[in-house]
C-alpha cells in the first residue's frame, strides 16, 4: 500500500481512530480503496487527508479540509460491504455520529 511501512500504520491509525473502527477493519477499508483508486490518487487523497486532520489544519479553510476528508474516506467506504463494516460496533458516537470525523480540540472529552 505505501513504501514506508511507518506512514501505513500512521494512517491506518488515524483512519481507525477517525472512522471509529479496529484497525484491521481500517486496513481491509484502506487496501480496497487502494485498489480502486490506484497507487497514485490514493497517495494524494490519504496525503491531504492526514493533512485536514494536522493541528495546523485550523488554518485552513474549513471547505478544503472537507473535501480532502470526504475526496479519502468516500472511497474507503465505497461498496455495501465498507458501509457494513464501518456501520458495526459503534455504539460510542451514537450521540455524535460525525464525533469520529471531527478534529480534537485541546481539552475536549472523547
């Protein structure tokens, strides 16, 4: 999936956290959207999403840090199958269903 073995488990881990899911559910998500989109455009869509998700990123406009989210994780959860697995065992954000997505502010509960 990616050349540094570091970066894959980097992202793996956010998108894990992110989406709410274990991590070998975010890996089976990440390699289907791997080989749907192509080394090249899953690089620079996985690349702005770590990248939206960067404490930095409050300096970028809201909209861009949503497209580059979106641009990565509609991908990840293409097919009916990715819907399922991301849909099962989230019982902790059914008070916020977007919790997952959303950047941690300083000092906010999770």
């Amino acid at each position: 999936m990616t050349a540094d073995p570091r970066a894959g488990r980097v992202l793996r881990r956010a998108v894990a956290r992110r989406l709410a899911v274990d991590s070998q559910t975010a890996r089976a998500l990440m390699d289907a959207a791997h080989r749907r989109l192509g080394r090249r455009s899953y690089a620079i869509r996985a690349a702005c999403f770590l990248a939206a998700l960067a404490a930095p990123a409050a300096l970028t406009p809201r909209e861009l840090r949503r497209r580059a989210l979106l641009s990565f994780v509609g991908p990840l959860l293409h097919t009916p199958a990715a819907l399922n697995a991301y849909a099962g065992g989230r019982d902790r954000l059914l008070g916020d269903p977007c919790g997952g997505l959303q950047r941690d502010a300083p000092g906010r509960p999770r």
